[in-house]
C-alpha cells in the first residue's frame, strides 16, 4: 500500500506509508565504544580544550526536529547522557529546556546546542546537536539553525503519527537539502499498530527515548548517515550566527557554526550585517555548559564573546570574518519581521517601571520582539510590541509572569497591514508609496489609497477525516482559500489553505482544536500580502467615537466583529442614569448596535444609625473610583470596560 | 413586672396619654426651647435574637441564655455615661433597634427609659419606637411594652406569604403577622409601622403586589419598603452563591420599588424618605433625626452615634461606635461606665456631605435654612449653582435646586446614589477652592 502523496512530496524520494511495526529494525551489530566521559573527564574540560584534534571528516553537525511533544527534548536527554555529557539520573528531564516556560508547555522556545564527544569504533566524534526552537513562529530561526547542519533526526510520536509541524519541519530540513533520519519514538507505549509515516530512502528508527532503548543506534545513524560538513579550515574565517544569548556581566554571547577557517581569542572580527568590528574575548564550545577553548575550527560550532553590548549586534543569520579579509556573506539573512502585534499595559500605572524593566530584560535575550512605546486614554501608558507569531507572544507574556511577576493587560493582536498611496501629498509625507499601518489611527482614508493590503499565511492542517467537513466550514468563515488537499494515510488528511494572519491570529487555533476534539494539528508559514476590502471601523457611544476601539476589520467581517465589539461593551458597561447607545459605525453607516438601560433604581434601601458610616464609606470611593473613568461624552466609561474589550479573547 | 420608681411611672402614664394624641410633622414645625446642640435622639441596641435570619447581617447574637439584669443595668449605666458626656438636656426620641428588641422584658425597656428621663428632659409626648416581631401571642405582651413607655411599634412584618417567611428564616407566619399588626393598631393606634420586603430570589411584581394591598387594607400609618440586599456571610448569599437559589432580579426590584410607591400614593401616604411612607403625618421622628444630621446617642453593643460631647468640654461631633460583642461591652460598661469603642472626630466637610447624602433620601431634601446650619461659608448655590455635571442632573429632571433648597424629584430618588456620585465630588472641589487654607476635610 504505497501512496504517491502529491507533485510537492517528489525531488526524487520516495514517499509513502506504511506500518510503523513492520519496519522495526532487525538485530544490528553492537558497535564498540568506549565511555567518551573517560577521555574528556570534567577535571579536563576545566583546562582550555584543544580543539584542533577534531578533524572535519570526524565532525557531524545535526538537529531534532519535531512536532510539539513528540519527545524532542527527551531524545536529546539520551543522547547527551549516552555521551558522557551530563550524568545519567534520573533528573535529567528537558536539559537542554532551560526556561520554565519550555518546561511547562513542552517546548523549545530558544535554541540550544550541545557538542558531544563520541567514541565509535575508535575513532573521537564530535557530532553537535543543535537543538531548534520548535514552532513555526520560530521558523526563521529553525532555518538558521538548520543551515548550520547536514542531517537532522525526525521524530515521530508513534502514536500521534505526522502532525502539521511534523511537515513544515520537514520541508525545512528538505529544502535545505539535509540527510534526514526518520525516528518513531514512543513504541514502548504504542497503543495499537497505527498506520505511520512517509519514509525516507533508508530505514527508519523505533526507539524509546524516555526509556533509552535503541538510542544507541541513533547515535550511529549520525555517524554513519549525516555527512561532515563541508568546510576548509585553510580559507578565512566565516562564521554563522545562528543564535545569541544577553549575560549581564559578559555582554552578548553568539552562537556560531564556523563554515571556515578558525577563530580564537584576541581575533578582530566583523558583523557583516552592521558592519562593526568587535575583539573576540572568548570561545568555546556548548557542553552544554560554556566551556572556553583556544580555538574554534571550521566545521565546529560554539559560542563566542566579543563585546556586543546588545543581541541586535548579533542577528541570527549574520555572518562574521575576520577584519580586513571579507567574505561573501552566507544566504539567507533575514531581519526579525513582527508579523503579530499587540498593546502591553501594565494592569496599574504604578507598575508602569516595573514592567518597563522586564521588557527590557526579555528583549535583552530576544532581538525578534519590537517595542514601540504606546499609550491609550483607557488604559495608560504602555507599549506596542510586534512578535514573530502568536506563540511567541504567548511565550513571551507568560515569561513576563514567572520570571518577572508582572501582570499585565495584553490586547486583542493585530496584524501589520500596508496600504499603497495613491494620495501624492501623503506619499511625500511618508516618503514611500507603500506604507506599513501598525497603528488603526493611522489607517489613510480609502480616498487617498489605491489598495490596501493584508498579511498572509499559508496553513497546514493535518486532521483525522471525520473533522474535514468541520474544519472546511472553518476555514471558509475564515476567508481563507483552499491550496491543497490530500490524504496522508487511510484516514487522516491534510489540508493547505491560504489564510489572512489576521483571521487566525485571535482564536482559530482554539477553534480547531475544540471541533476536532484536539486531533487536529495545525502550522502556518508567512505567504506574504495580498489585497484586501479593509475598511476602519468605528465605535461610538451616544455618538461619540471611542478613540482606543477604533479598528480595522476586513469588509466582510465588519458586522460580525462590530457586533461582537458592541455586545462585549454592553455586557461590561455599567449601567447610567440615561441610556446609552453603542454602535458599530464605518463612515456614517451603522453596522451594529447594543443598548445599555439605564439604571431604574439603585438607591440603598436601609439607613439609619449604623449604617449611615458605611454608606458614606462605599459612596466616597466610588465617587473616587469615578474620577479615575474616561469619559466619552457624558459617558463614564470603567477601564475593565476597555480591557474586556481590548483583551486578548481567550475563553471564546 | 413592676415598673420601678414612682417617676418612670409617671412617666410612662404620661407618654401613654401623649400617643392617642395625633402629632403634626416635625419638619417646619415650631422651634423648641433647647437649642439643636442640645438635643439628641436615643438608640438602644437589643443584641439577641431567637432565631438568625437567613439575610441579615446586623449585629446580633443567638444565645442560649441572656443575664438579662445584667443586660439592663449595662444598658442604663451606657445611657446614663453617654447622656452626661453629651450634655443633651433634652432626648427628642428613643428606639429601641436589634436584634430582637420585643424579646427583652418590658421592665429593661422601662428601667432605660426611667434612666434617660431622670438624667434629662424628655418629653411626654417623645417618640418612643420598639422593634417587635409578630408572634403567635402578642397581646398582653406589648401591651407591657406600652406600660414600659412604649409608645410607637416597628412590625419586621417582612412578608405575608409563608413560603417567603421560611425563605427568610423568620420564626413567624403570615397569619403571626396579621394577628399582631391587628394587637398593635389596638394598643398604639396612629403608632404602628410595618416592614415589608421586596426583591426576594423569585418573587414576582404581580403576588408582591397583591401583598403590599391586603397590607394597605391591614395597615396603620406608616409602611417602609426594603429591598433585599444581599450580604456576604448570610445564608441566603450563600445558597445564592451556590445556585440553590436564584439570583434577585434587580429590574424586577425596580419595578417593585416603583409600583409599590405609587400604590401607596394612591393610598394616601407621603414617601418622605427613600424607604418610608407615612400618611396623617405619622413619620419616624427618630429616624427623621438621622436623616437631618441631628445628634443621636448609641447605646448597646455595636451601637452608633454622632454627637459633640459638650459634657467633656469639646465641639466637635465625634462618630461613636460601642463595642460589638455583648459579652465585652458589658465588661467595659462595667469597668468604664462606658463600651465606646471607637471614636472618630467629624471634619465639616464630612459633615457636610453627611447632610447631603442623608438629606437627599427625605422628599423636602435640604433647605437653605438646613444647609446653613452645618455650612455657613457656602450656600448650596455656591456649590452646585455652576456645576455643568449638576446641571445635567437638574436639566433631566431628576434634581431640583431652587429657592426651597436641593432635592430629588420623584424620578431622581430611586436614583439617588448615582446623583450622589457627582455631588459628593462637586461639594469636595467647592469646598477646597473655597478654603483652600484648610486641610481637605478638616
């Protein structure tokens, strides 16, 4: 039962489906191998290392790619305690997963990397694992990663099968023309024999990786199937920044992979991107730990200081050489684009510095959020940040709360929109005809603009075949259009859509989840802009217009998001002594409207003696609570108002 | 159950006499010979009830037995402490509020009573209330009540439906409650308020209703109308809280409110505070005394009052409250005469606002004459004349504010805490520009 799965799967590899157990590799000769702890004690590793002993031929530079909870990080526990690299306990959970975040929710939000040295069949390997970041709002950095290896394993959870991450992973790994070692993990706890998988060329490996079994033969394949990398250590120095670290007390920490040459201490270095010429303090390798070596060769992949004050000095994707001998910059260097943005307020201005402090301590560590300073007449001061994708803005707000303590009021995202100029006095203003609109104020009026257009996203959807109908119906409402269709085996199909990022950016992903009963996988990479009917919609109260809901929604959807605008306002307004309209309005046309009553009675019933101090009490404060409201018109508007309306929409 | 000492008799025979007499309204009405500062309302706090009400969260006790002699001599000794650091020569009425009042011995209600009229004047025809509830038997006892100096009763009638009774928790039935509404008017004719709930979880307008005219056919001259409101730490929020019970609709309280206040229009009764209707000018005095800023002394466990104690030489009115728990009030008051627990100085704004927000729930509001006992340096034309926000207010007909003084309109009061929200801050900022030397609120 071998299944061609479409024109995008070919390039010459056979792509088909078949039974996970009936390829479970046969008996292989045990190969020999001596402990690599032995050679490479911690007493040693607190000496410089050498690390010219490592010839190219005996390198191997790899990554594990995986779809959320198919045991990435586990595998890579294994590996690391097989190697000698850390000792075998039982604590060993997610090593390489240092932050709580990545802990709790099961992924990888920063890259890490691991040199392990491995003895095999008498000759020393350093094969470095270079642990990705592992979701596609994280795509770019994955693809920088990947450039820095030749092989990547593939690990499937034998239960779950291929997911949507499963695939873009893959095409990743693919398009970057890397050997793939396909792993199916879990068997140990494999429910049933279910029907599995595309398969590469060469055989495929079941392994446990929570219990260890036949890891040991993964770390062969390494060897045996993924090629040294291709580098001459003769040529300059070019080295990839594939990864950057803040440490307060040394300043940026750069994760390199060197494709030439050799770097050590005291060497001038230049950014090819800003240009700037650093003194390299210190190198080494990732062991996890930071361990300084003399020198890093061509081929090898560590860290490297060099008095970078700040992690927009070393971009991921950037390339160094060394001063006065330029090379030809490596490919695919991307600035970190925002494709997700939203408002930041802390939850009472007193928290304001606060707040700012741990934006700025995260933001040390992670170059891909902007921040723009914002405010709102609701909700004080506070900042626009842009995020590579929603996860990341998720990721980004809870570590804000466990590492920072600082709660605070994350509103509804929004997308970057541009909008052509038409208009030749606005285009001198902006001086370019093509303009971003981060900001809804700022949205040009259609009379000034010759279309406006919207971020979009291709979408990879992999479900089991009962939810199609469903999820089709979802996608519709959605706007988004159908790219591709195909069944992956008997009864689980994948679905390629182009979607508005704006659509999905709010609760699509929650959606899915809740009418596929959780099955359904989902994965989305930047497809660009296309035109679109956007229109700025208005919400007025008794007519006047509310400045911080003003928002931009496309043609099609402004009655259904003006009505939920409205009907969210009436259910947080409190009631006033007259009644009062809420509208939806674009331009002068009402689009939707809700009413608030006013209130009949609200006068307490009993007071006399005792009750007259407490009266006094609850009408002072909240005469004072009332002095703090916006007032819109006559209208006093509570701040719990905006952020119910503002508020990212979790529970809908 | 002998009332003791000749005077308190005499007393008591007298005030009988005064409550056949009908009285006119107190507002308005001639000066009396003691000057405001002189004169003080009196609330005696009974602390013990029978039985705990599913919705109440006043201060009161269920005990399994009351040293009631204790009780009444703590009682008197408080009266006495509190009346000569006073320096009231004059008690304009006593209340005697709870718990359950109607459950101590009339000889406690008398022996209070003869104290205050041995330390100081009060009147025969002074108003003298009880809060009773309606009881399968209630005859001979209130007619001791009015032996004892009783001269006015407050039935916590609360429901004629059985169904709602038990919800509540009260201990009697609607038909208690009809039998002693029946005793009272017989005894205290004139002189008789009911209480009567509305907003109960699932109660409709059309049955309240029905309750509030059989009551108009049973009642006497005085009727007040309470909303329910639920308080943390009872029961009913509790079973609220659960869902057993269904949320009170507060639309359907507003329409109670409304309806209910029209019929007793109809029936020929004045709303003149918020929750009070009377008609042939059988208001509360005492309860007219908090709603005009006069001075009222507490007395009892938890008790509250607000009165300037001249007897020590100050004048500023202080803010008092007794010592909640029965048990160590009584230990105090037997230590020190006295269970104040805790004594708060009032600023003249303070004072001020208190004058605005109680005034307001009456139907003359505040006059000018009223205003200018408490805030001569302002009229209320200063502080509200220019006000775009009051003017709003006055423009929607929900306030007045012209030569009689400020008041709500009969639209504005169900709406008064609202209207207070933008003339608290209003008298604040008028009182700030205009004694910019004083400390806010000193």
């Amino acid at each position: 039962m071998w299944t061609v799965l479409g024109p995008g799967w070919g390039r010459g590899h056979a792509l088909a489906l078949w039974a996970a157990r009936r390829r479970l590799p046969g008996p292989r000769p045990a190969p020999t191998r001596e402990p690599a702890a032995r050679r490479f004690s911690s007493a040693d590793l607190k000496e410089k290392l050498d690390m010219s002993g490592f010839p190219v031929e005996n390198t191997r530079n790899f990554s594990i790619i995986a779809h959320v909870d198919h045991g990435k990080s586990t595998l890579a526990d294994r590996l690391l305690e097989l190697t000698g690299t850390i000792d075998k306990t039982k604590n060993n959970k997610q090593v390489l997963d240092k932050l709580q975040v990545e802990r709790e929710r099961g992924i990888t939000v920063k890259a890490q990397t691991a040199s392990l040295f491995y003895n095999c069949e008498g000759k020393q390997y350093l094969l470095n694992l270079i642990d990705t970041p592992g979701h596609v709002d994280f795509s770019y950095e994955v693809s920088r990663s990947l450039s820095a290896c030749q092989g990547v394993l593939l690990v499937v959870d034998a239960n779950e099968g291929i997911q949507a991450q499963t695939v873009a992973n893959f095409f990743l790994a693919f398009e970057a023309q890397l050997s793939v070692i396909p792993v199916i993990n879990k068997v140990s706890i494999m429910r049933q024999p279910c029907y599995l998988l595309f398969s590469l060329p060469k055989s495929t490996f079941s392994i446990s990786a929570k219990l260890g079994t036949n890891v040991e033969s993964v770390l062969q394949a390494v060897i045996e199937r993924i090629p040294p990398p291709k580098v001459h250590r003769k040529n300059p120095l070019r080295a990839l920044v594939f990864d950057s670290t803040f440490d307060q007390y040394r300043g940026v920490i750069a994760n390199v992979a060197l494709f030439d040459g050799v770097v050590s201490k005291g060497d001038k270095i230049v950014s090819a991107h800003t240009q700037k010429t650093y003194e390299v303090n210190e190198v080494g390798i990732l062991n996890p730990n930071e361990q300084s070596t003399q020198k890093l060769y061509a081929g090898q992949v560590g860290y490297l200081i060099a008095g970078m004050k700040d992690v927009t000095e070393a971009q991921i994707g950037d390339t160094l050489y060394l001063h006065k001998q330029p090379v030809e910059p490596l490919p695919g260097f991307k600035s970190a684009k925002p494709m997700v943005f939203a408002g930041m307020y802390p939850i009472d201005q007193s928290e304001y510095n606060n707040l700012k402090s741990a934006i700025e301590k995260l933001t040390l560590n992670d170059s891909s959020v902007t921040v723009h300073r914002d405010s709102s007449l609701a909700l004080g001061a506070g900042w626009r940040l842009g995020f590579l994708g929603l996860l990341h803005m998720e990721v980004f707000n809870q570590r804000l709360e466990q590492e920072y303590n600082a709660s605070v009021i994350l509103t509804t995202p929004t997308v970057p929109y541009k909008a052509v100029l038409s208009s030749a006095k606005l285009i001198k203003e902006y001086r370019e005809k093509e303009i971003t609109i981060i900001n809804p104020a700022q949205f040009p009026d259609k009379s000034k603009v010759t279309e406006y257009l919207e971020p979009v996203v291709l979408g990879t959807i992999i479900t089991p075949d009962e939810y199609t109908g469903k999820i089709m119906m979802l996608c519709q409402a959605r706007r988004a259009v159908q790219k591709n269709m195909m069944f992956i085996d008997e009864n689980r199909v994948m679905l390629k859509y182009l979607f508005p990022l704006n659509e999905i950016v709010v609760d699509f992903y929650d959606s899915l989840k809740s009418l596929s009963s959780g099955y359904a996988s989902f994965d989305y990479e930047d497809a660009g802009y296309q035109t679109a009917e956007l229109v700025k919609m208005d919400v007025l109260l008794n007519g006047n217009i509310v400045e911080e809901l003003v928002t931009v929604v496309h043609k099609d959807k402004a009655h259904l998001v003006g009505k939920s605008i409205c009907e969210r306002l009436k259910d947080s307004l409190p009631r006033q002594l007259f009644e009062i309209a809420i509208q939806a309005a674009i331009g002068n046309k009402i689009i939707a409207r809700e009413t608030v009553k006013p209130y009949r009675k609200n006068v307490l019933a009993k007071c006399y003696g005792g009750d007259i101090t407490r009266k006094m009490k609850l009408l002072k404060r909240q005469a004072e609570g009332k002095k703090r409201l916006r007032k819109i018109g006559n209208i006093e508007v509570p701040k719990e108002a905006f952020i119910k309306v503002l508020k990212t929409q979790s529970d809908k | 159950m002998a009332v003791p000492g000749a005077r308190a008799r005499g007393w008591a025979a007298a005030a009988r006499a005064a409550q056949r007499r009908r009285r006119e309204e107190r507002t308005g009405g001639p000066a009396r010979p003691e000057p405001a500062s002189r004169r003080a309302a009196l609330y005696v706090h009974w602390p013990y009830c029978e039985k705990r009400c599913s919705y109440c969260n006043f201060n009161k006790y269920i005990p399994r037995g009351v040293e009631e002699a204790a009780m009444r001599k703590c009682l008197v000794t408080e009266a006495q402490t509190l009346l000569r650091l006073s320096g009231v020569r004059r008690v304009e009425s006593v209340f005697f509020g709870g718990g359950t009042p109607s459950l101590a011995s009339p000889h406690t209600v008398a022996a209070v009573l003869e104290a205050v009229a041995q330390a100081t004047y009060l009147p025969a025809d002074s108003e003298v209330t009880l809060e009773a509830n309606p009881t399968s038997a209630p005859g001979s006892r209130l007619a001791a009540f009015g032996a004892a100096g009783v001269n006015r009763l407050s039935i916590g009638l609360q429901s004629l439906d059985d169904a709602e009774l038990r919800l509540l928790g009260r201990t009697h039935s609607a038909g208690d409650a009809l039998r002693t509404l029946a005793a009272a008017r017989r005894l205290f004719p004139g002189r008789v308020s009911v209480d009567l709930m509305l907003g109960l979880p699932a109660q409709h307008v059309g049955p309240w209703l029905g309750q509030l005219q059989e009551l108009l056919r049973r009642c006497d001259d005085h009727v007040s109308l309470y909303q329910l409101s639920l308080e943390r730490g009872t029961a009913l929020f509790a079973q609220v809280q659960q869902g057993a019970l269904p949320a009170p609709d507060p639309e359907l309280a507003a329409e109670m409110y409304q309806a209910g206040r029209e019929a007793l229009r109809e029936a020929g009764f004045r709303q003149y505070e918020v929750s009070n209707f009377a008609r042939n000018g059988a208001l509360s005095t005492h309860n007219w005394t908090y709603w005009q800023c006069g001075q009222y002394l507490g007395v009892g466990p938890g008790a509250h009052g607000r009165f300037v104690p001249q007897g020590a030489g100050s004048n500023t009115r202080e803010a008092r409250i007794q010592t909640l728990e029965p048990d160590n009030w009584m230990k105090e008051v037997m230590l020190f005469g006295h269970g104040t627990r805790k004594r708060t100085p009032m600023g003249r704004l303070e004072m001020l606002e208190e004058v605005l927000a109680m005034g307001l729930r009456t139907d003359v509001g505040i006059t000018h004459q009223h205003w200018q006992r408490f805030g001569p340096q302002l009229t209320l034309w200063d502080v509200f004349g220019t006000s775009k926000e009051v003017k709003e207010l006055l423009e929607r007909g929900l306030l007045l504010l012209d030569h009689r003084g400020l008041r709500c309109s009969w639209e504005g009061l169900p709406v008064l805490d609202s209207l207070l929200l933008t003339l608290l801050p209003q008298l604040q900022e008028a009182w700030q520009q205009r004694t910019p030397s004083l400390v806010p609120g000193g």
